[in-house]
C-alpha cells in the first residue's frame, strides 16, 4: 500500500522511519535524502538537483566551500496535481535547514507570485503597483529571490554563448522540430554536431514548454548523451501539463 500524503502532514520522524537514515546523517547528503523520500514513497514527487542560491550562515558546513555564488543541492519537486488549492510548483526540501544552521525542519514552500505578501504592510505585489490604493510603505518587501536553481539553469544562461558557426565539410542532421518551434530558436534546417549540442545544452527557461519536443527529437537524431540528466528529467516529468 502506498504511503504517499500530503507533504505538510509529514514529519521529520516520519522521514527518518520512512528511509532509515538518522536526521545527523543528512548534510551533505541532499540529492540522496530526496531520492530516499520519494522511493519510500513518502510523498509524490521527483528528486531534483541543482543549486542553492541562497545565503548560507556563517555556521553551516557549506560556509567555506570557496568563492562561487551557489552551492550544489537536491530537494523534491511536489506533484501536487488535482489539489487546486495549492500554488504549483511547491517543492519540499528536507535539508535546508543545514545552509541555515537550523535545528533540523522540512521547507515546504514555493517560488513567490504577485499574490505574496509584503513583510511591511501586508499588501500583495499587485497592489503595491495600485495607483488607487497605494500601500503605507514605499518599496515591497517579500521572501526575494527564489533561492532554487533546477539544473543550474540561471548559470547556464550567464554563461550560454552564441550557436557555432558551420564549417565547410562538417556533417549535419536534420532535427524533426516544428517549423514554428525552429523558428523561434532561430535554428538551421540542418545542424552539425556542435550544433546539436548547442542545442541539447541550452537553458531550460528557453526550451520552455517544448522542452520534451526538443529533447525527443535530439534523441532520435541519435545524440541523447547531448542532454544533460537534469533536463530530460525535468522535460518528461513535464511533459503534457
């Protein structure tokens, strides 16, 4: 029988008797706990990993692990599908709290919308925009910046580059996309193998809701290896909706 519930009704004891790895065990072991959740069932979702954009306290073991702007990280992306009364998107993270330097808790939560409250005044991001009735304070104040990169997908569009060139003699594939879909890539009807990993590689906000399309024609030319994990993960886990 499947033990799968609602997220906010389970618990930190709940997880370690779910999984079996004592709550102490867990830092450093982000990917790995969230792939224990969900194959014990314990809630619906897939595992996710990419990077935590978040601060990170003084006092957390991650604190020192050098200059770059991210950490490394795993959580679970909620299926919450039919529960209408919850905001999409929702993901559940069972060790955020080591970034935090927290007494061990499992963040439920989802990326701030116009429908969130400022801290100040309790007005929406709305209508802090609303001319009519303007809030008490001057600027909105909410949780910030989503702190959840799936993929790395903010990296990879500061560090995506412009397509490669064709060469004379290179070979090319035909990539099975829709015209339109081709169109707006701005993509040859050919492409060289560069080219195709150009494609394969680019920013999942860019594939957007053909990522699955792209993925799937990619596959068929023959070049899979070209798409990382976490895209065709997060592209078939998507597709349809």
């Amino acid at each position: 029988m499947s033990r799968e519930r609602a997220a906010a009704e389970l618990t930190i004891a709940d997880v370690v008797k779910g999984i079996g790895v004592p709550v102490q065990e867990w830092s450093g072991h982000c990917y790995a706990i969230a792939c224990a959740i969900v194959r014990a069932k314990l809630v619906k979702g897939r595992p996710a990993y990419g990077h935590w954009l978040g601060r990170v306290h003084p006092q957390s073991p991650f604190a020192r692990r050098g200059p770059q702007p991210f950490v490394r990280h795993g959580w679970i992306v909620l299926d919450e599908r039919g529960d209408h009364a919850q905001r999409p998107g929702r993901i559940l993270d069972p060790t955020r709290w080591v970034f935090e330097a927290r007494e061990p808790y499992l963040f439920i939560g989802g990326p701030p919308d116009q429908d969130e409250e400022c801290e100040q005044c309790g007005y929406t991001r709305d209508e802090h925009d609303d001319d009519q009735d303007p809030p008490t304070c001057s600027e909105f104040t909410g949780l910030g910046e989503w702190p959840y990169d799936e993929g790395g997908d903010r990296f990879r569009q500061a560090t995506q580059r412009p397509m490669p060139a064709r060469a004379d003699g290179d070979k090319v594939f035909r990539l099975a996309l829709p015209r339109k879909l081709k169109e707006r890539l701005q993509l040859p009807q050919r492409l060289t193998v560069e080219q195709l990993h150009w494609v394969a590689t680019l920013p999942y906000c860019v594939m957007g809701r053909d990522a699955w399309a792209i993925c799937s024609a990619i596959d068929a030319a023959g070049h899979k290896q070209f798409i990382p994990m976490d895209t065709w993960i997060r592209a078939d886990a998507e597709r349809g909706l």
